[in-house]
C-alpha cells in the first residue's frame, strides 16, 4: 500500500496526471466570458435603442452613461476568470502544481474519498447507462471522483448490450442521443466517435436560463469549437426540451438501487467484489423490472 502511494505521489509530483481538467476549465472560462460580452453588448444595444426614441420624443434620455462592453464589470470578472484558468493550465502543464495528499483505507485500500451533496464517504463512484424505458445497459464501479473518463468505456458497454439484445430479439435497437450531466464535459467526450450527445456544460438551472435568455437556432458557427457547439445545440428548443429528459430518466434508477437493492453500502470490500455486488443489484433490477413487465401484458 506504501508503495503505491509513494508511486502515485511520484507520478504527481512529476507532472504525469493529464491536464484535460485545465484545458476544460479554460473552456469554459472562453465560453463564459464570450456569453457575457454577448450579454451585455445586447443590453447595451438595447439601451441605445430607447435613447433614441426618447430623444426622438423630445425626451432628456435615460440616467447614467452606457458602459462600454470591455469596461464592464461582469466582462472583467469574466475576463479575470480566464486568466486565473490560463495561469492554472500552464502551471499543470509544467507540472508545477502542488500534488494533493494521498490517503488509503486500511480495510479496504481501493476506496478512496468521494464528494456527496451530504458531504465526504469512503466508498466507489457507480456509472450507469439507463435506456428511455429505465433498462439498465451498463453499470460499473470506478474509485475516481471524476466521471469524465467513464464517459467511453460505459458507452462501449452499452453499445456491446445493445448489440446483445438485437442479436436476441431480432429488434433494430440501437443508441439514440445520449444525455449526460456536466460530470463528463470534456473535449475529448465531445468530440470522441460514438452515438450523438447532449452532454450539459453546467448545472440544470445554467442550461435553463441560457436556453430562455438566449434560445438558438440552425446550426452553430462553422468556426464554433466543441464547447461551443454543444452549448449551442443545448440552448436549442430540440435540444433544451430532449436534455431535460436526463434526470428522469437515470436518477429514479440510481435512486432504486440505493434503496430498493439497498446498495447505500457494500457487504463485501475490494473494487472486484463491490463491482461485482453492483452489477448484480443492476441485474437483479432489469430481471424483476422484466417480470413485472411480463406479468402485466399477459
């Protein structure tokens, strides 16, 4: 267990851990600080407009002096926040960041500390992959905090059951749009090979908010990047209204497992026996979701 500790602290200190965390947030950081310009030019458009009725009204004009875009608070926030981004990608590229402690379990040494709404659990991180009518495609068991890498290999996994089902039903199933939340924003998982995506670049009420202040329509810039793209697409009616399906669809299910399959907690420790207790929680859920499915249309 030491040396494993020692090990990944090494890889830390050495500037291997990848830097796709800055390059996100400098992402986003770009977007935002584009949405803001975008914001207030409009509303400083706006003002100008009314300028001139009320002077073509005979009128005084409204109160105050237009600030100019890049004068802007809520622009130089923003601004700032690229900046600090910027600064922090080229430290994780020189590897210069200071490398995090690293703590191990002594019961169960492949759990690590994960971040709840309720605060701080040693325990696993479990992905889901949930079909429209609430089957359980893929489950799996990772010790990492972060979702973004679990974006392909769940995908792949889901396409593998899905090839499964069509060979034994005979049906064209396939996978339509995935809707992810903002825990797998990456470059990489927008832009890798795969089913369509709506993947959220911000909380529920971020992506609501744009899509009533700023709803989009057609296609995006041809020049627009990844982030851009999909953020476009999501301020889309198509695109806010297909997203919106996301929590109704996964969170019941996780929710079911926790409760109904009781997995608040494992029985057994080690990531192989505790994988193995979440697939069959999920296995044990698509069989009785099956036969209460079967009992009803018979």
């Amino acid at each position: 267990m030491l040396a494993d500790i020692a090990a990944e602290r090494d890889a830390q200190a050495a500037g291997s851990e990848p830097t796709r965390r800055a390059a996100d947030r400098v992402d986003r950081a770009r977007d935002a600080l584009a949405r803001t310009r975008a914001t207030v030019a409009e509303r400083n458009a706006e003002r100008a407009r009314w300028q001139q009725r009320i002077h073509a009204e005979g009128g005084r004009g409204l109160p105050g002096r237009m600030v100019p875009v890049e004068e802007h608070y809520d622009v130089r926030q923003a601004a700032a926040r690229l900046a600090r981004a910027e600064a922090n990608q080229a430290r994780a590229r020189q590897g210069t960041h200071s490398p995090r402690d690293i703590t191990r379990n002594l019961t169960d040494p492949d759990s690590r500390i994960m971040p709840t709404r309720h605060g701080w659990v040693q325990g696993y991180n479990g992905q889901l992959v949930v079909s429209a009518d609430y089957l359980i495609l893929a489950a799996d068991l990772h010790n990492n905090p972060g979702d973004y890498r679990s974006y392909s290999p769940m995908i792949d996994q889901a396409s593998d059951a899905t090839r499964a089902i069509r060979r034994a039903t005979g049906r064209r199933s396939r996978i339509g749009t995935v809707l992810a939340d903002a825990g797998y924003a990456s470059t990489t998982n927008l832009t890798c090979p795969g089913p369509d995506r709506l993947i959220a670049l911000g909380t529920r009420h971020d992506l609501d908010n744009a899509a009533a202040t700023h709803p989009a329509h057609g296609n995006p810039p041809p020049a627009a990047t990844a982030r851009q793209r999909m953020a476009h697409r999501l301020r889309t009616p198509t695109g806010a209204a297909r997203y919106k399906r996301r929590a109704a669809l996964v969170e019941p299910v996780h929710a079911h497992l926790k409760d109904r399959r009781g997995l608040r907690a494992f029985s057994r420790r080690g990531i192989t026996a505790a994988r193995s207790e979440y697939r069959f929680a999920a296995a044990v859920t698509n069989l009785l979701r099956l036969h209460t499915h079967l009992a009803a249309t018979t």
